[in-house]
C-alpha cells in the first residue's frame, strides 16, 4: 500500500510538471508577462507546495488529494483559457469553472460533514448531477444560453453548499464564520464571471475574483488541515498519557505507584514551596500471614480490598494531595512491598500538626473492615503510620518519604500506632553509617586489635583453652569487642573478611603457643549465616597448613540462634569440620528442645552459657533468683550428658561465687584475665605458671 501511494504521488508531481512546461510554451518567446499571465505563475507557485505539504501529511490522516489538485487544474485552465483566446474560450472557462464549483463543494463538505447524515447522500447528488448536466448542455446543447445556464448551475450549487451547512451537526461555531465567509467570495466569483461574460466589467475583475475564491479555499482547506493534525497529535498525547497513568498505576491496587506519587508531590511543592505537608506511611502489619496462608496470588485480592476500602474513606478529605490526574481523585499512593502513602496539607488548617495527623490515622484504621475474608480464611488488619514533615529535616520529597518509613519502622517495633520522625534517629542512622564505612576501612588495612582470652579451671587455675576475642577503636571512648561490633560488620558485609582475618590471627596464636610450649586450643566464633559457606572451611585448611599446626587445635563456636535459624546449612558445615578433626562448641547455649535435638545428633566438644547476668541483680532478687535457677538447671544438664561447659562473661566475684556454687568448672570472662595479646604470649604463660605452678601439664 505504501509503495502505491508513493507511485501515485509520483506520477501526479510529473503530471503538473508537464502541464506547466505546456502551458508555458507558447509564452517563452513573449517580452513580458500579462496580468493573466502573472496570475498563472503565482497559482503555479502556490499549488506546488501545498499539494506536496498536503501529500505528505496524507499518512498520517485521511485527506483526499484529489479535491485540492482538481481545483488548482480547474483554476489553471479558467487563467489559460483567459490568457490565450482560441475557439471555445467561454466554454473551457464556464466548464472548468464548474468543475471548480463543485469540487470546492465537496472539499470543504469533507471537513465536517458527518458522512452518515442522510441529508448528504441527497445534496451530493443534485451537485453532482447540475455540474455533468451544464458541462454536458454546454458542450452539446448550443441552443441553450450557457450564461444563464451558469448562473443557475451555479447558484444551485452554492445552495446546496448553504444547506449543507446548516443541516451539518458536526460544524462549529468558528468553522461555520470561516465557511460562510467562503460561500460569499464565491458568490463573488459566479456574479463576477457571469459580468465578464455579459461584458460589464474587465478581464482583470474575473481574474482577480478567480485568484481570491481559490486562495479562500486554500486557506479553508489548509486550516481543517491543521486542525486535524492538532486533533491527531492531542489523540496521541491523551494515548501516551493514558498509557503512561496506567504504566505508573500498581497492578495488584490499581493505586499510583512511587514515582508517580513523587512527581506529584514535586510539582506541588514547587508550585507552593511554603505549603506544610506531613507525608504518612502506613502498612498493615500483620499482612504477612495472609502471604504465608495465601500465597502471594491470592493475598492481592484480599490488599485490593483494603485498598479499595481506604482510598474510598479518604477520597473526600480535602486536605489530602490528590495523586491522579483524572477527575476522579485518587489520594493514596502504593510505594514498595506494602507501603502505602498519603501527604497531609496542613497549610491551611489552624489545628495543632499532630492532632489532624492523629485523626487521619484513625479515620484509615476506622476504614479497614472488621474482617477480611477470602473463601474460608478471614483476617483483621492492623495498621501501623509513621509521620515526617516536609522542611523539618529535610525539604526533598524522597528523603521526608524515606524519613516517614523509618518512623514506621519504629512504629512496629514498639508496636504503637503511630510515630513521628525523629531528627536523633536520622543522626544515629548517620553515625551507624559512618561507623561502617571506619569498620570497613579498618579492616582493609589490618587496624584491629586482636588478643586471647584464657579459658580457665575455677579450681586449680589451669587453662584449658583460649577464646579468639578483638577490640576495635571506633572514637576515642572505650573499645568495642566483637559482640558489639559484629552487626555493623554484617550490615556492612564485612563480616567475611573479618572472619578471615580471625583465622589467620589464630592460627598465629597456635603457632605462638607451640613456640613456648604451652600448646592449648584457640576458638573461633562463627557469628553470621554469611560465615556458612564451605569456601570458609578451605580457607581454614589452607591456613593451618600455611602455620604448620594441627587442625584439632582449632575450635569453631556457633551460636546457638545461628544453628537453630539456619539448621540445614548449619550442619553441613558442622559435618564438613568435625571431618576435618576442627573441634564444634555451642555458645549462648539456653537448653531448648530444638538446642538438645542437636546436642543428641552432633558430637560437641564443649557448651557455652553466658554467666552475665549471674550477681548483677542486687535490687532485683526476683529476677537474679530465676536466672540462677535456669543457669543452675543448665550445669545439671550438661553434666549429666557429659558435655564440658565453659562459663562466659564471669567479670566479677559474685559472678565467679555462683557459678562455682552451681557447680561451674571452667569459665572466661575479664575478672579471670584481662587478656593476652600476641606479643606478650610467653611472658604471660611463665608468669601464669609462676603464679599458680600446679596448674603446669604433668609431662
């Protein structure tokens, strides 16, 4: 289709090039140009340029090119006829002037008429019909007057263009001026020819009366064309828009999504840079067991609901920031996971910030049905919010949306309703920040300083073992040891390499102990699930073999919340180290069902229980009295299965007297040694021994 269009339009530009080369013939020899002469010329420049911009513009809409070719040949011929007299000059004048009667009619119909009005079928005809009946009486019908046969032919045409005007429903009001301006320039040019034609006035009234009726009908023509490549282009636009909405609406809510909502509110912060918004984030906090029962498919319907549900409760509230650019206003935005957002404008609103907050908030929860059901499971939602203020900390839209997730993470975690953002909490967030990026860059460059802390015989001092312990000096107060400073690690995603490192100072450590004779072994503790990962266990084997020590003078220690949260991977690991002669150790041990499952399928060499809370309870007898009672319960336990027990964080004497009064043997902790540092192993060992020679090995 493309390619047959592009023939027919090539075809018609090399007609009108032969027309002109043979109209302009017969004048090359002429001096000069006549009025006529020049009129033809101008027409010729004319038409060019609006066929061609009218070819071009076809494809993108329906335009008939015909009508506005046959015009301009219509008027070529009528400035021919004029300027060249030859035999039948008012008959190629009156016929072409008819043709350019007519098809002027039906161009101009074709840029609002509607083509289903019945009216049309009636008037086409009877135009149709007068201009063959003129041409045909004119040309084979000499007894007729062609001059009056042409003020009739024409002036019925013109009334057939007058009631199809009229009758037309689509025209407006701007294209019916245009029109009738039209339909009084033609009427000009039938009272003008028909003159000429009586000899009343001269040959440059015709000529000019035929010049302006064809500019006029190019004007007409070329405006419907602009207005239809304008309707054309708003069509696409409303298209892309619509696309673009619905691009940017959730699919499972049906609820503008993030960045829909921040360009919203970015438009209405600059348009309004003072106005006082406060952005609120809410979610349903225990929407996650509908997940769990549900799966992910079947929970949409049941969030579609509560959706629905909430955007209807707020739609009226005019205080509210209107996130959709329809009429019908859609005031809840969806941002990730189950996050939904409304923007409070308290700009006008004389009332206390937090009292509208508090209004809203439980106007939403007020909104959510009692219970949810979906087939046999029901579900009551409950709603948690956080609150931030735009220009309070902060005036980007993401940050104070970011700021409002946050307090709603403090929301859930101190199960309240709603809580308002805290600058202290942005500072904190800040500093964790900092502190990882220092934690990070301490470890690349080997800053952290690492010691043994013995593990010791409560009765005869002798030690059995040695804990692989660190400090890290995060700012000038006290240092941190690896049970402080082991979640930034993780958060960072440190913690591997700060295992890593672990390793090789501990096998350093063995390697020390061997030197001075004084050979115990050294645990490590495995503090993340990141750590489960048989790459680590290479590293392992690769390290003491590197030192020249023995494996079993390794112990790995796994918390027992590490174990129990990722068992499966757990005890693969477990296996894969006791197959390498690496002793296991349980710390934080509790004595829960699950722990002692473990302990009856895995073979441990020693059990941990943290002994911290053993003699720090003076003002609480209650509390200290069920602590001991659990710890108590523990040593019977693991004595009676047989399992070493070691003693953690025994920092003072009252701590150290119940655990031995509960049958405590071995312990760590800083009131039993403050620690040994490397460089220092052999003056502490000869020292250890000077002061408590029974605990020597036998040799």
């Amino acid at each position: 289709m493309k390619h047959f269009r592009s023939t027919r339009f090539s075809f018609t530009g090399f007609l009108m090039v032969v027309l002109s080369l043979f109209l302009f013939s017969s004048t090359a020899q002429a001096a000069s140009f006549s009025f006529t002469e020049f009129n033809i010329a101008f027409v010729l420049g004319l038409m060019f340029p609006v066929i061609l911009i009218i070819a071009l513009v076809k494809p993108l809409k329906n335009i008939r090119l015909r009508h506005p070719l046959l015009i301009s040949l219509s008027v070529l011929l009528m400035l021919y006829a004029l300027a060249y007299p030859k035999s039948h000059q008012s008959e190629l004048i009156l016929s072409s002037a008819m043709i350019f009667s007519s098809v002027l009619f039906f161009w101009l119909r074709s840029t609002y008429s509607q083509p289903a009005e019945k009216v049309n079928y009636v008037i086409n005809f009877i135009v149709v019909a007068t201009a063959l009946s003129f041409v045909f009486s004119l040309w084979f019908l000499p007894a007729i007057d062609g001059y009056l046969a042409w003020l009739v032919a024409s002036l019925l045409v013109l009334a057939c263009a007058g009631v199809a005007v009229l009758s037309s429903k689509k025209i407006k009001e701007l294209n019916s001026v245009r029109l009738t301006v039209q339909w009084f320039i033609h009427l000009c040019f039938v009272i003008i020819l028909f003159a000429w034609l009586n000899a009343f006035i001269s040959v440059v009234w015709l000529v000019s009366a035929i010049v302006i009726s064809y500019l006029a009908a190019l004007v007409n023509g070329c405006w419907y064309l602009v207005q239809a490549i304008r309707v054309e282009l708003n069509n696409s636009k409303d298209i892309s828009k619509k696309i673009l909405t619905a691009y940017l609406l959730d699919p499972a809510t049906n609820l503008p999504c993030y960045q829909q909502a921040l360009e919203k509110l970015e438009n209405v912060i600059k348009q309004q840079p003072k106005r006082r918004l406060v952005s609120i984030v809410f979610k349903p906090v225990n929407f996650q067991a509908v997940n769990t029962v549900l799966g992910h498919h079947n929970s949409d319907i049941l969030l579609l609901q509560l959706a629905y549900c909430l955007q209807k409760k707020v739609a009226e509230n005019i205080l509210l920031v209107n996130f959709s650019d329809e009429q019908t206003p859609i005031k809840i935005a969806r941002l990730q996971g189950l996050h939904f957002l409304v923007v409070l404008d308290l700009s006008t609103d004389n009332y206390p910030d937090h009292t509208k907050v508090d209004q809203l908030c439980r106007e939403l929860m007020a909104a959510v049905p009692r219970a949810m059901s979906f087939k046999s499971f029901s579900l009551n939602f409950e709603l948690a919010f956080g609150a931030a203020y735009t220009g309070e900390y902060s005036n980007s839209v993401s940050e104070v949306i970011s700021f409002a997730e946050d307090a709603l993470l403090v929301s859930e975690q101190n199960q309240q309703v709603v809580s308002y953002f805290d600058h202290n909490s942005a500072l904190y967030t800040e500093q964790q920040l900092q502190r990882m990026e220092q934690l990070k860059q301490d470890i690349a460059d080997e800053k952290l300083h690492w010691y043994l802390q013995p593990q010791i015989g409560l009765a005869n001092k002798k030690v059995v073992g040695f804990q692989m312990d660190v400090h890290w000096y995060s700012d000038d107060k006290a240092p941190r040891g690896l049970s402080q400073f082991v979640d930034i690690a993780e958060h960072s995603g440190d913690i591997y390499l700060l295992t890593k490192q672990m390793i090789v100072e501990a096998c350093k450590a063995i390697a020390q102990l061997q030197k001075v004779g004084f050979e115990r072994p050294v645990t490590i503790t495995f503090a993340s699930k990141e750590l489960l990962e048989p790459a680590l266990i290479d590293y392992i084997v690769l390290q003491t073999k590197a030192h020249s020590i023995n494996t079993n003078s390794l112990i790995i220690e796994f918390k027992e919340a590490l174990i129990l949260s990722a068992s499966q991977r757990a005890k693969a690991i477990i296996d894969q180290l006791k197959s390498l002669n690496i002793k296991i150790a349980i710390g934080d041990f509790s004595g829960s069902y699950e722990s002692l499952r473990y302990l009856r399928k895995l073979s441990i060499h020693q059990v941990k229980i943290n002994c911290g809370l053993l003699g720090n309870r003076e003002n609480d007898i209650e509390s200290g009295s069920s602590d001991k009672a659990i710890i108590n319960a523990l040593i019977n336990l693991t004595r009676a299965m047989k399992l070493p027990l070691i003693g953690t964080s025994i920092n003072n004497s009252n701590t150290e007297q119940a655990f031995i009064s509960m049958g405590g043997e071995y312990a760590e902790g800083r009131y039993l040694s403050r620690g040994v540092v490397f460089d220092e192993i052999e003056i502490w060992t000869r020292r250890w021994l000077e002061q408590y020679p029974h605990s020597a090995p036998a040799k």
